[in-house]
C-alpha cells in the first residue's frame, strides 16, 4: 500500500470515528448504555489510536526499518 493511500485511509477513519464522540459529548447518546459502551471502549481508543500514528507514525516505521537491516545483518554474518 502506498503511503499516501495509507494517509488517507488512516485519516478517513480517524474523522468519520469521531462522530460518535462527538454525539456522546454534545448529544443523547450518554443516556444510551450500549451506545455508551461503544464510545467508551472501541471509537475513542481507535481514534486516539490513529491520530498517534499519524502524529508519530513515521517515527515507529523508521524504527522497524532499522531493527530489520540489523536483524538481517546479523543474519548475513554467521
């Protein structure tokens, strides 16, 4: 996948997962227990989730790139 496609997707999931936030804030969806739950426990993490990889994404890819040369320089040697 490209990065620019990995992007989008990414940040298409980050907006349209926050709407739900924004209606447990702003609206009734409180009163509403599994709807609640929902906001509580799967959209906030994934959107904070994907704003960190966004954020500092290509920091974690960077790392994983470098631990991988070495692993496989490690490899090349015995």
């Amino acid at each position: 996948m490209k990065a620019a496609t990995e992007r989008k997707i990414i940040r298409w999931l980050h907006i349209v997962l926050s709407i739900p936030i924004l209606g447990y804030i702003y609206g009734p969806v409180a009163g509403n227990p599994p709807a609640a739950n929902a906001v509580r426990w799967v959209f906030l993490p994934v959107v904070v989730l994907s704003g960190l990889w966004m954020w500092k994404g290509h920091l974690l890819r960077k790392r994983r790139r470098e631990k991988h040369q070495k692993y496989q320089m490690q490899n090349v040697k015995s």
